[in-house]
C-alpha cells in the first residue's frame, strides 16, 4: 500500500465551493479508480484556502500510472483545477505503522 498526501491551495473566498467539488470529485471520480483503497479530505482550520487530500493506493502504480494516465485524471482536474490559487503539492509514502 502506498498513501498519497497531497496539498491544495485555492483562491480565496473558494473555501465552500472547493469543498464541495473534490467532496463530488472524489466520491464519483477517484473512488472509482483501479487501485483506490480509501481517501480523507482535510480542510485547515487556520488557513481557509488550505486543504490535504489523503488517499490510500493498492500501489504507487495504481496512482501514478493507473489513474494519472487515465481519462478519470482530466475528469477529476476540470472538476478541481478552476479553484486552485497553484498546483498542488503531491508526495507519495509508506505506511511504517497501521493506526
């Protein structure tokens, strides 16, 4: 398994309407994804445009090849792209211990 964080910055005033879209986007979108395992959406309590997405993958593959490279990608960017203030910061980990 490999966990994906990625870091989202979106204009301001975008809050409520980002949250909706990459809620719809991730549910009907992502979710459906070869290798998806599950996700978490965190929105940043002090920084009102801030947001991380946690999404665990079967693989680092099922990510970066699977989805990425897939037309699922340009369906789930033109759902969140428009809020972003700049791309988002994507790193990918291990997971050393469970919860």
């Amino acid at each position: 398994m490999i966990v994906e964080v990625a870091d989202f910055k979106v204009s301001a005033g975008n809050r409520a309407a980002f949250s909706a879209a990459i809620t719809r986007a991730a549910d009907t979108v992502l979710a459906k994804a070869g290798g998806y395992r599950r996700h978490q959406i965190l929105a940043c309590r002090e920084s009102a445009e801030r947001f991380i997405l946690i999404v665990e993958w079967d693989s680092l593959e099922a990510h970066t090849l699977g989805f990425r490279q897939s037309p699922a990608f340009a369906e789930w960017r033109a759902l969140i792209a428009p809020f972003f203030l700049q791309p988002p910061h994507v790193e990918h980990f291990d997971l050393l211990a469970p919860a």
